[in-house]
C-alpha cells in the first residue's frame, strides 16, 4: 500500500463529507475518516502514531482525539458537492446520491487498493507537484513515497492486529512506543531540508503543536461549516472505545465489505500533506510537530477536553491568516489539480463566486476570520475558535511551508553557484596542477642537464690534469719521518726548461770563451790602427757577413766545432778574420741573451700552470672527499656542481638555484665534532653574526647572501651570490703585480663598498680586508670586484660603542695579519675603528703594484706576532721599482699612518685625487662636497 497524499486528498474529502451528510451532524464522522485510510483507531485515537512519519502524524494531527473531528465534520459537504458540476463541469456525486458519493469514494479507494497490491501508481498531480519541486524535494518525495509504500504494506500486515490490540490500548498502543524510530528513519533523509529550519521554528512548531493539529485539516472543514447554516455541535466527552465503534459501525457499509480499514483510513492522513506538499521540509515540519503531538500531554483524552483552540496571540492569527491568503492563491491550482486528480482548470481567487472545490476549501479557511465566504456557522464559539485556530495553524504551517520552498530554492541556487565555483575551482587546480607538473619536469630536466655538463665538465677537467701531470707534476706521497706527506714532484716541463737553460748556458760560456781567445790573436796592426780604421773594419766585416763568408778563426776552418776549438797556440791572425769573428760572437751572445729571456718566461708560465695545477689538484681531492660532491639538491633548491675552494672552516661549493635559475655560492660551515663546546659555540657564533651582517647588505660591490640553510646538527650553509672569477689573490700569486692603474680600479671599488658599509646608521668594519676577499668577476684585474667574507666583520653599535672612539676589540689576532693594523696587535688592544679596513687597503694597494706585502712579506703570521712585525711598522718604504706615481704613493701612506688618528678614514680616501671622479676643470672643487687632497699635486699623476 502506497500513501499518496496528494491524489488521495479528493476522495477523502469527499467521502467524509459524503459520510457527515448522510449522517447528520450530530454523529462521530471523524474515525470514519480514519478508518478509511486504514489506520488503526487506537493509532488515530490517540494522534500520536507515526508509523508513516509525516502521513500518519499528519493523519493523527487531524483526527487527534476522538472529539476532533466531530466538531469539524459538517454538513456542508452537500453544498460543495453541488458546486462541483458548475467548476468542474464534473458531478462526481451528489448531495443527496450517497451511493454515488461513495461511489466517488471507492473510485480513489480504487487506488489505495492498488497501493495495497504493492503497485506504485503516480497519480498526475502527484506528478506535477513533483515537476514543479525542485529535484531535491522530488527525491526527497520519492523516497518518501517508497518509504511509505513500503511502511504501508508492512502495517497493512499489521492493521487488523494493532485495531485489536486498540481495544485495549486507550490511551497509548503500543505502535506508539515505535513512532520515534519510524519517526527517525523518515527524518532522516530529510535532514538536509530539515537543517535549513532554524530551532526557533521547530520550537514554534512543538510549542502550537495542538495549533497545528486543529490547523491541519482546518482548509477542508471550515468550509463545510461556512457552507452549512448550522454547525452541528460536537459531543465533546465521546471516549476513544465509543468513538472506535461508532467509526467501525460506519465504515461497514454494504459496499464497503472488500475495503480495509486502513485503506480509508489512510487517505486522510495525506491531505495535509497533500496541502504542505511541495516541500520535504514540511513533512519534517508536519513529523516533528506529530513527535509532539504524539506526547500525553497533548492528547484530549487526557485532559478530559477536545479543545484544539488555537493558542496563538489574535495579531499573530491575522498575519498568519493573510499569509495563508496568500498562500492559498498561489497552491491554488495544485490543490485543485491534488483534490481532483484532474485536469480541472482551477479559478482564480476573483472567482469566489464559483469557487472549485479546493477553492471551497481554502476560502472558507480564509471565510472564517473574513466571514466572507463561509460565515461562521451557528455551532457555538467553541466551533468557531477551533477554526479559526485550525485556519491559523494552518495557515502558519502553509507559510512556514512557503517560506521553506522559497529557502529550498535559494539553497538550490546558491547550491547551483556554490557548485559552480567548486567547478571553476577544480578546473582552476587542475590547470595548476598541471603547471606544476611541467614546472617540476622542466626542473628535473634543468637538473638533470647540468648534472650531465658537470660530469661532463668534471670527466674534461679531470682528463686535463691527467694528462698536464706528467709535464707539470703532482703530489706524490713521500715518508718523512714517521709520517706520510704529499709531496711535490715537478713535471718533465720543469725538466726541458732546466735543460734548455742548461745548453744556453754551455753556450753562453763557449762563445765568451771564443771571445777571449779571439782577444788574444788580435792582428797587432789592428792594435795601432783600432782607433783609425775601426769603421772601415766594421763596413768590411759587415760586407763579408752579406756575401756569406764564413769567419775564419784558424787556418782549418772546417766548420763551427773550429770555432770553439781551442786553438792551438795562440797567434795573431789577419786582421780581416779577426774582425769577423768578433762579430760572429757578438751575435751569437745577443741571440742567446734572447734564448735566455724565452725559456725564463717559459718557466715562469710553468710555474703559473703549476700553481693552477696544485689548486686544482687539491679541489679535486678535497671535492672528491666532501659529502657534497654526488649533486645533492639541498632544500630541494641548491643543486651542488663543483668546489670551488676550500677555508679554514668551510667549503664554497659553486650551485645552481633551481628556483630562481641562477648560479650561486654555498659556503658550507662545518663545526668540528672533537671541538670543545666554547669553541664550536665560538664558531657559530662568528658565523651567525657574519651571516647577520652579510644579510642586510645590499650594494653592487659587495657579494649578497641569498639564504641560510641548516644542512645537519654539525653543519650549515649560507648561499651567496656567485662571482664567476677568481679571486684577487690568487691573480696574484698568478701575476705576482699587476699595474698600478688596474690596481687603483680595483681600490676604487673597494673604498666605494666601505663607504657604504660606513654610511649605515651602524657602520660595520669589515676586518678581514685582503686579497683573497676580494673576488674578481671577470677573473682579471681590469673588470668588476666585488667583496666578501664577512666572518669577522664588526659592527658599530652598542651603547659603549662609540663610533668615532671605535669598538672593542673582543677578537684579537683573529683575521690575517699581514693586512691587520698595529692597534690590532697591542695588548690589551685599543678601541678599533673603520680605519682598521683602511690600513687594509693600502696593504693591498702596495701589494697589487709592488708585488709584495709592505710588512712581513716573506714572514708567517706566527714569525710576524713573534717579531712584532706590524707593530713596528712605522713607516711604509716604495721600492724603487716599479714606478709609481706621487699620487697612489700618497695614497698608500695615508692608508698606513703608524697611529690611527693620522691615518685617513673611508671618507677621505673617497676623496683621494687618486680615486675621486674626475671632473671637468670648471666644476672641480664644487661637486660633492668633496674637497681636494691638499698633500697631492695631481700634476704628479703620471698614470
Ligand atoms: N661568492 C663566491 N663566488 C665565487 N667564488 C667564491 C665565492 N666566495 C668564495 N669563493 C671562492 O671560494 C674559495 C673559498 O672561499 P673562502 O672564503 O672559504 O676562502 P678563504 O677566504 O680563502 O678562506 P677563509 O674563509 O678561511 O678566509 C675561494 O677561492 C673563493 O675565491
């Protein structure tokens, strides 16, 4: 059996007004009502049976307690039914035909028996309400119907039972102790309708719960009694057990033997569904308001009264009676299409006049508090205040049920938006997800490119030294004494240059031996008329070397080993010859002077290949010991191609930014493990201040910190930008100088990074200034520098701090102390200022154009703390070569003034002649602010 509420409406209707008219007004109609739709009576009795959730609520809430319905049964159905023909142009029965009225009635009994045999029949109505619901009400309206087919077949098996056991039960069957549950698994689907209530609603809607009872079946009755002059007066004291039976007598007419109670009963209970429908969260609204319903407290034969007044504040009443105006206008047609399972073409609300039946039944709701359609019958107050309450109920139920269909339709459209965006959304991470991909492909890729040119790279470099060894030489690990070295062993480049050196030499001395004994044979007229005819001898020597003449040095000229031999006995020999010879020796020395000078330099690029060659040789030993050396991406970022070289502490590894796709430095600190604690935390603690102060530098002549990575308890890693050259030292130590205008461009650039490093609110010294920190771009010295290391860089501030007084010292003999000034070598040290860094430049500056350091050149650093070596460094000596102009020689002694009083600070050096922009000659003196050194003359820049 199926519970159809809206297609079951008409017939309902119809057969209890049928069933009133035939028997008067002074009958129990109500059970019959119930008995009809087959519902238990008990369960009808007592309201509160929801074995169909919001059907059977909804049937309880109407027929409630016995009395309920015996009020609002009324006679006037004979009016309506009279009206039928001229709305419908269909007579389904009439007034006075009872048979054709329960012929009516059996036409839709028809159809509840076939809900009984299982079958689902959509009644048309049925199927426009759900056309016109939005998908989620007629899914929600499907399952319900499901569910309340299948519950309806399962009480249809119980039915004659629980009327038995009603017998007995007055007050509460047991099927009640089940309502909860059913309730449940009826809410359940409808729960997301239901959240859309707010609590407040549903506590309304519990608190005038009995409202809505009186309301729920308030549309159909009040129109009776507005069609019916005299409202019959309900008995009000009949008991469940009287009413039972009255309803049983009635319901077993002669042509209704085949139908069960609770097909009848059943038809009913979806009227007011029928008129809520359109809307699951009615349902819920109707089912939790039955939870409530179905409470003792509520039941009249509890309190011994039928008293289904409304409990509404009268203002309250009126705005939900307009709302239920409203309300009726607009389901109008569905009702109408829902009473009459047919076409029927409803009337407008103007059409009172001729209203439908389902117009019949909203106006006369809306007639009893406007007494204008359906006046108020003569059935006493109590009559009419329970319409009115059933009305406002109603009413309020219909507008809560409007209110929410109209929020279901905002939920579907914002759900509709919300859905939209979710598409919009996964669209919009899908294409990203997709960037990702071939962002991290073209990652892989870049790695995976430079990996192969670093190994390819690595394997070339690698097969170099291999193969330059042998000319160059290598280590090669010696014992000395009780322990292991590597050595040096110079290749057989060294080797030939030596021999070369050698045969130029032997023949240096044999064309100066010749020379000698040449002397010693000397024509004696030569002798007298040397000074006479020397020209002339000269001409001739000259003609005879032109015309291919061989010197004779002896009678046997056999060729040049004649030339070496010791003669015999020295004798004079013709003074011709003689002259030739002479000649021939002095050339042959030339040439060989010129041998000499080529085989010198040949060593010296040997040295310089050898030089390169031991570095490299070390990189690559040192990068073949360090853990770095299989590519690894640090932070999955750095990708590690090559050592770059190695300090006292760290390792610079050349990587490649895969992120930012650029090349960069990584300095990697290692702390010691068999440190002790002081000094590791010493170590760290250098190295977070360098890390610090490198941080917030930004200038172009000074190398920038990318980023801090912590890499393993013992080590971390400061990325730096990558300088691709070498640095000044080790051009250098290449070159040994170089000129003193590329020396003066590289400390241009230098004081320029001190200016702003001084600049800053906290100026900083740098401290450890010196050829090595100072890295080429272009790898020679007539290109860009920029500066780096700073791992004992100090910074200026602090309250003791004074900047002109300078800071303490806290780390003395700390840096390299060839480029340290004397103030940093006495104990206890004094205050140090930026002067330090400025000692520093001039160290280098001397360094770069002399090709030696100005104090303690040959010395260790240890010799120079022992011998006191900068301490005593009073005064700066210039070589006499190279030469070098008065101005950089001043410039230099500026930088190395003894006391650092004298000495210039960052800001005069800017200002030096030497490094200071050159002007036009009108503009000279009023630029900047910067005046001219007055201890130079530039005229002296022979530069
Ligand atoms: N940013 C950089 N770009 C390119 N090469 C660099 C960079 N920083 C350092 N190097 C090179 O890495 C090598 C090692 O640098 P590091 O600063 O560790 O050496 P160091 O100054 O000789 O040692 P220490 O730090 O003990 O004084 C040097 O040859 C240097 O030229």
């Amino acid at each position: 059996m199926s519970y159809r509420p809206l297609c079951c409406l008409p017939a309902a209707l119809m057969m209890h007004r049928l069933w009133v008219q035939s028997n008067g007004s002074s009958s129990n109609h109500a059970p019959i009502v119930g008995d009809q739709l087959g519902i238990p009576s008990s369960t009808m009795a007592t309201g509160g049976t929801g074995h169909v959730g919001n059907v059977t609520y909804m049937n309880s809430g109407m027929l409630g307690p016995t009395g309920f319905m015996q009020q609002n049964a009324h006679p006037s159905t004979s009016v309506m039914m009279q009206q039928q023909p001229q709305n419908g142009g269909v007579s389904r029965s009439s007034p006075t035909e009872m048979p054709q009225g329960m012929q009516t009635m059996s036409e839709d009994s028809l159809e509840m028996r076939d809900y009984n045999s299982g079958v689902h029949h959509m009644h048309p109505h049925q199927m426009q309400m759900q056309h016109h619901m939005q998908p989620q009400q007629q899914y929600n309206m499907q399952y319900h119907n499901h569910q309340q087919m299948q519950q309806m077949q399962h009480y249809h098996q119980q039915q004659q039972q629980y009327q038995q056991q009603a017998q007995h039960h007055q007050m509460y069957p047991p099927q009640i102790q089940q309502q909860p549950q059913q309730q449940g698994q009826m809410q359940q689907p409808q729960q997301s309708n239901q959240q859309q209530q707010s609590s407040t609603t549903l506590q309304h809607i519990n608190e005038s719960s009995n409202l809505s009872s009186a309301g729920s079946i308030s549309d159909r009755e009040p129109e009776q009694a507005g069609g019916t002059p005299q409202r019959p007066t309900a008995p009000v004291t009949t008991t469940t057990t009287e009413k039972k039976s009255v309803r049983k007598r009635r319901r077993l007419g002669p042509n209704d033997e085949q139908a069960t109670p609770k097909q009848e009963r059943k038809i009913t209970e979806f009227m007011k569904v029928g008129e809520a429908s359109g809307s699951n969260v009615a349902r819920c609204l109707m089912t939790e308001y039955h939870q409530n319903q179905g409470s003792p407290k509520r039941q009249p034969q509890q309190n011994g009264s039928n008293n289904y007044e409304p409990q509404q504040h009268p203002q309250q009443q009126h705005q939900q009676q307009q709302q239920q105006q409203q309300q009726n206008q607009m389901s109008q047609h569905d009702m109408h299409n829902s009473c009459w399972g047919m076409a029927t073409p409803s009337l407008g609300v103007n059409n009172r006049g001729t209203p439908t039946p389902t117009q019949q039944q909203h106006y006369s709701s809306d007639s009893n508090s406007n007494s204008n359609q359906s006046p108020p019958g003569q059935g006493g107050n109590r009559m009419v205040r329970t319409i009115d309450g059933e009305t406002q109920t109603d009413s309020s139920l219909s507008q809560r049920v409007q209110n929410n269909n109209q929020s279901a339709d905002e939920i579907a459209k914002r759900d509709r938006i919300i859905e939209d965006y979710r598409r919009q959304i996964d669209d919009m991470n899908t294409k990203q997800n997709a960037e990702r991909r071939k962002y991290e492909a073209s990652k892989e890729t870049i790695k995976r490119l430079l990996i192969e040119k670093n190994m390819i790279e690595r394997t070339a470099l690698r097969d170099k030294i291999s193969a330059d060894s042998p000319r160059i030489g290598c280590f090669k690990t010696t014992r000395i004494g009780d322990s292991f070295r590597d050595q040096w062993t110079d290749g057989w480049g060294f080797a030939e240059i030596e021999k070369k050196q050698e045969a130029l030499a032997t023949e240096k001395n044999d064309i100066n031996a010749a020379a000698t004994l040449l002397k010693k044979r000397k024509p004696a007229e030569l002798e007298r008329k040397v000074d006479r005819k020397r020209p002339q001898a000269v001409s001739i020597q000259i003609q005879n070397d032109s015309n291919g003449m061989q010197p004779s040095t002896s009678s046997n000229s056999n060729g040049d080993d004649a030339i070496f031999r010791r003669p015999e006995e020295p004798k004079e020999i013709p003074p011709q010859e003689y002259t030739e010879l002479e000649e021939i020796y002095r050339l042959r020395k030339e040439h060989l002077r010129k041998e000499e000078t080529d085989v010198l330099m040949e060593k010296e690029r040997l040295d310089k290949e050898r030089s390169l060659h031991m570095r490299e040789l070390k990189r690559i030993a040192n990068e073949s010991a360090s853990q770095f050396k299989e590519h690894q991406l640090l932070h999955k970022r750095y990708l590690m191609l090559n050592l770059l070289g190695k300090g006292g502490f760290s390792e610079v590894w050349k990587a490649f930014d895969i992120d930012e796709n650029r090349y960069v430095a990584c300095k990697i600190h290692h702390v010691n493990k068999d440190w002790k604690e002081e000094k590791k935390a010493n170590y760290v603690k250098h190295a977070m201040r360098e890390k610090d102060i490198h941080k917030s530098l930004d200038h172009c002549r000074i190398v920038k910190q990318y980023d801090l990575l912590t890499i393993d308890n013992h080590s971390f890693c400061t990325v730096l930008e990558y300088v691709p050259g070498n640095d000044l030292d080790f051009y250098l130590k290449q070159n040994k100088s170089i000129s003193e205008k590329e020396a003066r461009s590289i400390i241009m650039q230098v004081v320029s990074a001190l200016v702003y490093l001084n600049e800053k609110s906290t100026p900083i010294i740098h401290y450890d200034l010196k050829p090595a920190n100072i890295l080429l771009e272009s790898g020679h010295t007539f290109g860009a520098i920029k500066i780096t290391d700073f791992g004992l860089s100090k910074i200026m501030e602090g309250e003791n701090d004074d900047h002109d007084g300078g800071i303490e010292l806290t780390s003395q003999f700390a840096g390299t102390y060839w480029y340290l000034p004397p103030e940093t070598f006495i104990v206890p040290p004094p205050k140090i200022t930026c002067k330090v860094d400025v000692w520093s430049i001039g160290v280098i500056f001397y360094q770069c154009i002399y090709g030696k350091k100005p104090f303690g050149h040959d010395l260790t650093q240890q010799k120079i703390l022992e011998c006191n070596t900068i301490i005593n460094a009073r005064e700066v000596i210039f070589p006499n070569k190279p030469q070098v102009s008065s101005l950089a020689q001043d410039f230099i002694r500026r930088c190395l003034q003894y006391r650092k009083e004298d000495r210039a600070d960052v800001f005069e050096l800017a200002r030096h002649d030497l490094i200071r922009p050159k002007l036009p000659r009108e503009a000279k003196g009023s630029v900047s602010g910067i005046p001219r050194s007055p201890s130079v003359n530039r005229e002296d820049d022979n530069i």
